[in-house]
C-alpha cells in the first residue's frame, strides 16, 4: 500500500472525451525540473551543425527587431496565428491547410511545451502551412527599405526569406498512413536489418507521384525500357488506390532493398527525404532548390551523392556505375547519411531545433505578446479528444508522456561570412568533381574504340 501511494501517476493520451480536462496542466509536468534531469546528462550536448542555420534564418530581423506591424503583414498568406503565453498555447486560425497539417504542426508545438515545460519564452508567430516559400527577398532590397514579414513554413528556398520549421509528418501523416518519426525511424531500422547491403539490388530505386510537378515526370524518362537502360527502378505511387487497399504496398520499411534511392523534390522540398536517407542506401539526391530545417548540415559524397537536375537520366546511369564499382565507398556514403538522420534529426534533436529557433526568434520581438480575440486554447485534450482513426492514433503514438531529461543541445554560434562562404563553397566544388567525373566517364565510353 505504500509503495501504491508513493507512485505518481502517469499522464496518458486524453480518453475521457466527454469531458475536456486540460490535461496538459493536471499531469505533473511543471514540476521541479532538477529533480528530472539525470545527472549524467548534467552537461548539454553541442547540437547539430544545421542549427547554425537558425541565425542565418533570423538574420533579417537582427537589426530591426521584430515589430507588431510586421507580424500583421505576415497574416496575408498565414494559416494560423500561434500564441505562447505563459507556458501555454494559442492558436487564431485564418484559413484551412491542406489535409491535417495544420493541426499537426500544432500538435508537435503542443509536444515540445510538454518537452521542455516552462522553458519557451513569449512569442507570436504566423504560419503558412502550404509548400512553396511566399517572402521574396528581392521585395525588399534596395531604395524602399521596407523589412520583410516574418512567416514561418515548412522549407524556403535562396531567393525568399521564409523561415523554415519542421514538418507536420514528424508528428504522423495520417492521411497516408505515414507514422509519426520515432515509430517509422524504428521501422525502417528493421527493414534495414531484412536485406544486406550487398544482397540489395544494384539499381537506384523511386517510388512516388511523378504528377505533383514536371520535374518528376522528366525523372520517369530515366525508367528502364525495351532500349534503354539508366540503371533505374523507378515506380508511380498511386495514393488513391493505396488508400483504398490499406496502403499494402506503401510501408517505407519495405523499401530498403536497392542500394540505391532517389530524391527528388516535388511541388516544392519533399516529406520523402528523411524516409528515403534512412534506409541505409546510397542517396541519389536530384539538385534541389527548396531547403528544409536539416538538409543545410549535409555534404555531397559524404551523406549523399548529387544528381544533375537537367540530366537526370545520365547523371543516375553513371552514380549507379560508380556504386557498383566502389561498392565500400558507396556503402559508406549511404550509411553515414543514413546514420545522420538517425542521430542528429530524431525527436530530441527536433524539439531542440523548435526549442532553439522560437527562442531566438522571441528575443527579436518588439512587442508584448498578447492572446487574440477568438483564439482558442490548444491541450492534448483539445486537439486530442475529438480526433479519430489512424489521426488519433498517431496523436497517441506522438505524445509526449513526461518531460525531457536532458537539457537543450548547445547552439553554436552562427557563422561569419568567409566560414559562411567556405562552406557553401565546399559543397559546390564536391558536387562539381562529381560532375567532371560523370563528364569523363561518358567521354571514354563515346570515344570507347
């Protein structure tokens, strides 16, 4: 009986649904943190290289500030306007995002305030949760000195200023039947136990929509066919007939079988690269233009090896030539990028990069946040209560059930410019020796006698 009394009891996923409890502020979370933290773990780990990334996606702001009129223009393509007020969260919504992002985005912030109770200051945001970046820099360049709005999204690009924050999916995608990341980063880690890496098949493997933008359709042309071969598998992913048949043939652990996988960006950055870098196979990674939170701390021909956008097919024959004759070196490359996002994208690692960029993001605020007129409180009970199938289910699998026992990563400090520059130059310099020895492989093979 003692020992009954001294148990604390643990915080579940919200079931008593008639009734919303704020569960959020019944569980025990805001309790004394030290006597949480373990000791070993005293010291905070130095986080990934990509959050320096934070400061150079804040870097608009840091002279101005953040104002509350530059919040408001923000509004025009927002889909909700985000509140943290006292440890709690505030949503004023304007506009429905396609599917559910919207609300798991929502949710995963409703994770990370249970993830680090207490520690997140102030803040107001917007968010748009649709694909392709919107805060054109060139807008505010030159004579009208005007300071871009600050709008949060999901990737950007070289050419906008939108601030880039991790995907709804982390959370679940259910719409698809994606799990939340910890449940699919242990799935693919047994698929990636089912098939050896050289038992796999020696081809590049994509399985995807090709019609959600041109790009993708081009990339179907490198298939393989009765006269020609690019070393390919490439195969369209029919959602609506998966969802019709269970998704069946859609678990992303059973696709770790090739040696070989392909990215390529769709209507904007794709959800696909992180499912398709874990897998253990050397990434083909098709030249992007859209950038999302991680990708910024990644090297060609050490997680990756890059693909010409504007000669897909050649480029993906000779990286699947090269694989299979330095297959060491290939498998090397496919595991360090697998193991990359393993251990510096998991959940720790993303509740840190949130943890970190609205922090400093609510250093740069000008104003007072204050809750809107019409807002809504956001729990696990609020969001949780009315959610059903597999959408309550991955809220379930993605709660967070006690708070962090370790404290945020350390950031690093943000780069100045000739580090900055060394950096961007390294990649472009590796992606172009892969380009001159793609050039001279097919220059020997024309002029093979």
């Amino acid at each position: 009986f003692k020992l009954m009394m001294t148990q604390k009891k643990e915080p579940k996923f919200p079931d008593r649904c008639d009734v919303v409890e704020k569960q959020s502020h019944q569980v025990p979370l805001a309790q004394n943190r030290a006597s949480r933290v373990n000791p070993s773990r005293l010291k905070p780990s130095t986080c990934p290289s990509y959050f320096r990334w934070i400061h150079e996606d804040l870097r608009p702001w840091k002279e101005t500030g953040i104002t509350r009129d530059m919040i408001e223009k923000a509004s025009r393509t927002a889909h909700f306007r985000l509140v943290i007020h006292n440890g709690k969260a505030y949503v004023k919504r304007y506009r429905k995002s396609i599917q559910t992002r919207d609300d798991f985005t929502l949710w995963g912030i409703v994770q990370l305030l249970r993830w680090y109770p207490g520690r997140l200051p102030d803040l107001e945001l917007m968010f748009d949760a649709d694909d392709r970046p919107v805060v054109r820099s060139d807008d505010f360049r030159g004579q009208n000195k005007k300071v871009a709005p600050p709008l949060f999204r999901y990737c950007s690009d070289d050419a906008s200023l939108d601030i880039v924050f991790p995907d709804w999916s982390f959370w679940g995608w259910a719409e698809v039947n994606i799990k939340p990341w910890g449940k699919s980063l242990e799935a693919i880690k047994q698929g990636n136990n089912m098939t050896q890496w050289k038992d796999r098949v020696a081809y590049a493997y994509w399985r995807g929509n090709p019609y959600v933008d041109p790009a993708r359709g081009d990339l179907l042309k490198c298939n393989v066919s009765e006269h020609q071969g690019w070393n390919t598998r490439l195969y369209i992913q029919d959602w609506d007939n998966e969802t019709k048949e269970g998704f069946k043939n859609s678990n992303l652990e059973n696709q770790c079988t090739h040696r070989y996988k392909i990215y390529i960006e769709g209507w904007a950055w794709s959800v696909s690269e992180k499912y398709i870098m874990a897998c253990d196979s050397m990434t083909l990674y098709v030249k992007p233009r859209f950038y999302d939170f991680y990708i910024r701390g990644m090297m060609p021909l050490q997680h990756y090896w890059p693909i010409r956008d504007d000669s897909k097919c050649t480029s993906l024959k000779f990286a699947v030539h090269w694989g299979n004759t330095h297959v060491d070196k290939a498998r090397e490359i496919g595991e360090v990028g697998s193991r990359f996002i393993r251990e510096e994208v998991n959940m720790k690692y993303v509740y840190d990069y949130m943890f970190h960029l609205l922090s400093e993001y609510a250093k740069l605020l000008k104003f007072k946040p204050e809750i809107p007129l019409n807002a809504e409180e956001i729990t696990p009970d609020s969001m949780g209560c009315p959610a059903t199938g597999r959408w309550r289910d991955f809220m379930a699998e993605s709660m967070v059930m006690s708070p962090s026992e370790e404290f945020p990563c350390e950031m690093l400090p943000p780069y100045d410019l000739l580090a900055l520059k060394e950096v961007l130059e390294r990649k472009a310099n590796l992606t172009r020796q892969v380009e001159l020895w793609e050039d001279q492989y097919f220059h020997d093979l024309t002029n093979k006698p």
